[in-house]
C-alpha cells in the first residue's frame, strides 16, 4: 500500500464484494422561476462512478459544471432529482430517502472551501472537535473525547495538540484552519470524505501541505477521497482516476496521469491547454474555442459541449451519446468515438 | 541596460506602513524596481505579501490607515509622490490605468455598459456624447465583445465579458501602463487563457507596458518577462521569467515553485513550504523568511539582506552565498 504518487492502485478485491461508494445516474435539477412559469436548471445530468477504499478520486471542471452539486448530492445535503447512491452495495435513498441517518454521516463526511466559514468563531477547536465524538459516541466519557481529540490534532498536524485545542479559529491561519475542519471531518472515523475545493482559498505555499495529509490519510487510514477541483495539475498530483464535467456530464474519465497525456474528449483537450504550464515552453499553443458553459435551465438535447466544439456533427446536437470505452479504466461520451 | 531608455516607471526604495492601533505594519519595506517600455513585469507572492499595496501606491489610490512613508515613484522621470490636485487626477487612467482584482464586479451595476465606457471618455478626452459613442464602439471591437452588448447591464454579461469591459475601460485613454491586479483569478482556466493572449495581443498594437500581479507562480511565468518575487513585504528576488523557473535561487522562491504541481513530466512528490508567512505587527529580525527556511544556516542578521546582482539582471536579498560570487553577506 506504500505508494508514492505516480503509481497506479490496483483494485482490490473485485468479483463479489459490493464497492465501497457507488454512484448511479445521479440527477439533480433545481426549480426556478415562478410557480407559473417554472424551469428547471440541469445541474447534475446522470452521472455514476465507483469510489473504494484508499482511492482518491477527482472531480474537475469549471464553476458551474455541477461538481459541487454532486458532492453535495453524495452527502445528502440535496435530495436527489434521480439516481442511487450506494453504500457496500446497499441503496441509502430507499433506506432514508428525506434525510441521511446518523450512521450514513459518520461513514460519509465533507469538508469545504472556505475554512473561514466552516468552523464557528466562537467556539475552541477542542471543543468543535470534542462535540462530534460525542454525537457519534466514539468515546463515553469528556476524558476520553479529550484524548481522542488530542490525537486527531496531531493527525492532522497541528502540533503541539494541548496548546492548539485552546486555540480559536481566529487566532489560525487558513492553512491551520482547514486542517482542524479535516481533523474534524476524521473525528467519526469516516471511510469517505468529500473534499469539495479544500485547498483553493488558501495561501499557495500552504495548499501542498494540504494535499499531502489528504494522501497520508488515504494510504495509511484506507479512507476514499472525493477530490473536487478545478485545477487539473493538484488533481493529477493526488487523484488516482480523475472525471471531467462540463454542464452537469462527466463527459471524459480515466486514470489521472493518462487522461491527462492523452486526452480524447474536446472538452477535456480544451481545458488542459488553457492550464498555465510554464515547463512546456513560453507562451504555448492557442486557446481553440471562444465561449463560456451554456445556460443550465432547460437545456436543448444533445451534447452541452456542441455549441463550442470544433467537430460539432449534425448526432451531437441531438443526443448526448453514451459511455464509451477507449481503453482499460478510461472512457468518455463524445458522438466522435460513438461509430468506432 | 537599464540607463539606455528611460524606464515607465520606477520604483526606489519604496516603504508603505498601515498605521493599526496595534502599531505600524510594514506592508511594503525598501522595494524597488524599473518597468521597462513595452515590458510585462511579474509581480509574485502570496496574499498579504505587499504586492496589491504597491499597486494602490503607484496610482496614489492608498486608503487610510495606509501611508507611504518613504522612497520614490518616477512615471517616466517624474515623482507621482509629488504630483498635486489636477496633475494626479490627469495622471491616473490617462498614464496608468488598473484592472483590479475581482474587476469583474467593478462595474456599477445600475448604468449601461455604454455609459460606463462613454463617462471615461468625455470626462477625460472632453469629446461629446456621440464621438464617446463612436469609440465605446471601437473599444468593444477590441475586446473582442459585441457592439449590441453596450446597452446591456453589467449583470446581463458573463463574468469573462465583464472583465473584457474593465480592460476596454482602462485600454479607453491609451495609458502607457496598466497593472493588473490578479486580472483572471475570478476566472475559469479557458477564459483566462483567452483573456491573457488577448491582453499580450493588445500589448503588442498599442505597445504599453504591464504591471501584472498574481499569487498564480505558473501563470506569471508565462506570461511576464521579468519577475518579482515578494516575500512579507519586501522584494526578495528579481529575474527573467525563465531564470525564476530555470534557477530559482531564494529558497521561498523554490518552496513556491515546488507548490504548483506539473501538469506534465513525472509526478513527483511537492513539499510546499512549511509555516505561514509571518504577522507583519512583529516580523522576524533579519530575514523575514528564516523561520520557515529549508536552507537557513544558523547566521542572525539584525538588518533584512538586501537585493544584490548576482548574474546578470538576476537579483536576490538572501544572506546565502550563491555559486560564482565572492562574498554573500553585505
């Protein structure tokens, strides 16, 4: 399990047991306008993967491409339009379908953007952390909780732990804070944490620190990274498999370090070469297409990318294609590979 | 070099203080540097770093509690510290303009794109209402937008088109100078990418100079000539964009490096930099970065090193000796 980043995780397992997280169809739309005039935004249009154990996996795209909604989805903060998650094979929404049991938010946790406001102001870190344990009666006595949220301070870095407990969100830097917000997210001993932009309000010379204790926690605690993103190189710095989404669709997935060399979707080859990326070469190839994502509410059918793409055919404005596979672990939905 | 043409600006020994009640914070401390004509000047460092306030002090723009309590601004030969009343105001936007950070919603969100262009126009060129027209339009062409769009509300445009408008706005009276503070940082990649090669296109037909800020090292590489580094508050290293990625020599300058992940090449493991950067209330004695230096030798300085050439138009501010120099410390 001892890998650095570079390698590629084999799957363990396989035939019979259930993934750890499984996503299927996932749909989400928001209503909007008045009650008599009522639209719908397509946030989140059918959208599945697998996320297991000690695997970090990304979620890249744009603002408005419905990453967050996603994540969001997966935490059951929102209520799903369509779709199953499951949970080691077992559909939570036909479980608990209004609201997320307490035992569903103990296994599945989220940490968020803005470390300023996830934490409460006026409360001590020992005791933000200290209040958890208890909902979730990790530990039975104040003593033990006190303990047990020393350890997680030092889990996460923030050392020395005695000292850093009586401490107050605003005597820490962004860097600290976003660290207590995973300290606190490790607090129920989660399988699953979906990290939604955790490192893009921070200073720069603090976001690899960031990175790399999510990477120590994903191989020496096994625990399943959802890695919402829009910069494509941290997500190839730390995401096993990374997805790409564009209006709502993954539309390419497929391990990080091949997607990103060989990328087949337009899309996904429009976005690598507007990444800044000096090592290449000075002022590098040109941006191929204008445009910004299309208006999410009632969209026409077929591929949301069409309108921008060089090699729009008369297929793409009609249907959104299907998956295909273009080799192991990588496949994407684009009307260009739908005939081969 | 630096004496054959006449900088557009010049900065000397620069020093800004924000007077809190807590005591003065040396935001900017003993900074200098020359923007040459048609130069693209980086201007890098992290959030608090000092690098915004510079901008502010050039156009004269500080709010209280900030003063400038020191040093030299020269816009070609002449000290904008010194410029009074009428002679600021005809300095501002008609010499140098600024796109500000989140510029985007800059824009007044209550008036017409047009006006807001056309108000630049007869207030400082004091053309009429229909000429200031005829060049809101040409404006537009420019920045590539729709001449339709100029009846619309800023809110009716996309954030990407919004920032095309601020950059028609501060392009409106030729300026020899633009700084752009983190102008696509709000931004998504593609735009941003779209934005900046029009910017250097631009550049090139009107041939200003740029002053561009961004904490995004990767970015700025690519798009300046030369490059600042700042470091809480003072200038740290100063080089060709490609000596910074090619030969980095302060150590914060590499710990930055080694914080953006390649999207290309091998994936390595990044280390960042330890700490945070340091509360300027009570900075660290000597060297502002030896608390979180990797390459700190134990020496105590009581003044911070200043920048010195060590190779060619490469400068840097470290008591460290450097390969092919005599002596580090001065």
């Amino acid at each position: 399990m001892q890998t650095q980043p570079g390698s590629q995780q084999t799957q363990p397992g396989g035939a019979g047991r259930a993934p750890l997280l499984e996503v299927r169809g996932l749909v989400k739309h928001f209503p909007v306008g008045s009650p008599l005039d009522r639209k719908h935004l397509h946030a989140v249009n059918d959208v599945s993967f697998v996320l297991d154990r000690g695997e970090v996996v990304a979620l890249v795209g744009e603002s408005g491409s419905g990453k967050s909604t996603t994540a969001r989805l997966i935490a059951r903060l929102y209520v799903p339009t369509r779709g199953e998650i499951l949970l080691d094979g077992k559909d939570v929404l036909k479980a608990e379908p209004r609201k997320a049991s307490l035992a569903y938010r103990r296994r599945v946790q989220m940490i968020f953007q803005d470390p300023f406001g996830s934490l409460s102001p006026n409360q001590s870190i020992g005791l933000q952390l200290e209040r958890p344990i208890l909902i979730h009666k990790r530990a039975l006595s104040k003593a033990a909780a006190k303990q047990m949220v020393y350890e997680l301070l030092e889990t996460a870095g923030l050392n020395p732990p005695e000292e850093m407990a009586d401490k107050f969100p605003f005597e820490l830097s962004g860097g600290q804070r976003q660290r207590v917000a995973i300290a606190r997210a490790l607090a129920v001993e989660p399988e699953i944490i979906l990290a939604d932009e955790p490192i893009s309000m921070l200073d720069v010379s603090i976001r690899m620190g960031v990175l790399n204790l999510m990477y120590k926690l994903k191989e020496e605690n096994g625990i399943g990274f959802l890695y919402i993103t829009h910069d494509l190189a941290s997500a190839r710095y730390i995401a096993d498999r990374t997805m790409v989404m564009y209006a709502g669709h993954v539309v390419e997935s497929g391990e990080s370090v091949r997607l990103m060399e060989n990328p087949q979707h337009p899309y996904t080859q429009l976005l690598l070469s507007a990444v800044p990326n000096p090592r290449a070469g000075l002022r590098t190839q040109e941006v191929q297409a204008r445009g910004e994502i299309p208006s999410l509410i009632d969209p026409p059918p077929g591929c949301p990318f069409a309108p921008r793409c060089a090699h729009a055919m008369d297929a793409c404005m009609q249907t959104m294609p299907a998956e295909q596979t273009i080799e192991k672990d990588h496949w994407l939905r684009c009307h260009l590979f739908a005939s081969k | 070099m630096e004496k054959s043409v006449e900088p557009v600006l010049d900065i000397r020994d620069l020093y800004v203080e924000y007077l809190t009640d807590r005591g003065p914070v040396r935001a900017v401390e003993g900074v200098s540097f020359a923007i040459q004509p048609g130069e693209v000047f980086g201007l890098a460092g992290e959030s608090a770093c000092g690098k915004s306030t510079i901008a502010h002090s050039i156009l004269r723009v500080l709010r209280p509690p900030a003063v400038i309590t020191g040093g030299q601004i020269l816009y070609k030969g002449s000290d904008v510290l010194k410029m009074e009343g009428s002679t600021i105001e005809g300095f501002r936007w008609a010499e140098v303009s600024m796109v500000f950070q989140s510029a985007m919603n800059s824009l007044n969100p209550v008036v017409k794109i047009e006006h807001q262009l056309t108000d630049v126009l007869m207030k400082h060129l004091g053309v009429d209402r229909s000429e200031a027209r005829k060049r809101a339009e040409e404006l537009m062409d420019v920045v590539n937008i729709d001449k339709q769009r100029l009846a619309a509300y800023p809110h009716e445009l996309s954030g990407g088109m919004r920032q095309r408008v601020v950059i028609a706005i501060a392009l409106a009276l030729k300026p020899s100078l633009m700084i752009m503070d983190e102008p696509t940082t709000a931004l998504d990649v593609v735009v941003q990418k779209d934005i900046l090669q029009q910017i250097n296109q631009l550049k090139k037909e009107y041939g200003f100079s740029i002053l561009f800020i961004t904490h995004d090292l990767s970015l700025m590489v690519e798009f300046s000539d030369r490059i600042g580094i700042m470091y809480a508050g003072q200038l740290v290293e100063l080089a060709p964009a490609g000596k910074i990625l090619s030969e980095p020599l302060h150590p914060y300058t590499k710990g930055l490096l080694s914080s953006f992940p390649s999207i290309t090449g091998a994936r390595a493991k990044l280390s960042g930099i330890p700490g945070a950067p340091p509360n300027l209330l009570d900075p660290p004695i000597g060297c502002r970065f030896k608390p979180r230096c990797a390459e700190w030798e134990g020496l105590e300085m009581e003044k911070s090193p200043r920048l010195r050439e060590v190779a060619p138009g490469h400068m840097v501010a470290c008591p460290c000796n450097f390969p092919g120099e005599a002596s580090g410390v001065n």
